[in-house]
C-alpha cells in the first residue's frame, strides 16, 4: 500500500473528527428522547391509576410493583445506552489523538531530515 501523503492523512483524520463531533449530538437527540418516553409513560401510568382506582388493593399494588419495574427498567437501559455512547466518543477520541500524535512524529521526522541537508550557520 502506498503512503499517503500529509495532506491526504490530515484530510482522513479531519473527516474522523468530524463524524465524531457528531455523537454528542446524538447523544442529546436520545436523551431527549427518553425524557420524554419517561414522561409519556408517568402521564400513561398516571391514567391507568385513575381507572384502576375501583379496583382492589391487591391488583393495585402489583400494578404499582410493574410500573416500577418498568421505570426502573427504563432507567438501566437509558443508562446503558449512555455509557455505551460515552465508551464509543472516548474510542473516537483515543482514536483521534493517536492519528495527530502519528502526523506530529512524522512532522518532526521531516523537518529533521530537513535540518540535516542544510549547512549549519555561523553564530
């Protein structure tokens, strides 16, 4: 495989940043999403307690235990789903750093290869 040349690399890794910059993004789009699921679901929850509220004590409070099973439930993936987001931003981002410390080393390689053909100067 040939070797790309410096523009080409930072070009690579500029449209790697880019498709990073935009899981924050994302990130915030689901929170709000579940935001609002949670609320749809407490406005739902609150509903079916109303109707319920002829019905025994006993069915009563399995629905309450089912309802927060659910909730509770909600939560743990919506805190899954997170920290899953977070772990591939922070892969993104490791990913990122090792490709500007590879450019920076080799721009440093070349400018020393560089200093070596010239003639040094008289102080």
């Amino acid at each position: 495989m040939a070797e790309r040349n410096l523009t080409e690399r930072a070009e690579i890794l500029e449209q790697e940043v880019q498709s990073l910059e935009t899981l924050p993004a994302r990130f915030g789009e689901l929170e709000v999403q579940i935001l609002q699921l949670r609320q749809e679901m407490r406005s739902e929850f609150s509903a079916v307690r109303q109707e319920t509220g002829a019905i025994g004590t006993g069915i009563r409070d399995e629905l309450r235990t089912e309802i927060r099973t659910l909730d509770e439930a909600l939560r743990t993936d919506s805190r899954a789903v997170a920290e899953g987001l977070r772990a591939e931003i922070r892969a993104g981002d490791e990913e990122t750093r090792l490709q500007m410390r590879i450019l920076h080393e080799e721009v440093i390689a070349r400018i020393a290869a560089l200093q070596e053909g010239r003639p040094r100067r008289r102080k």
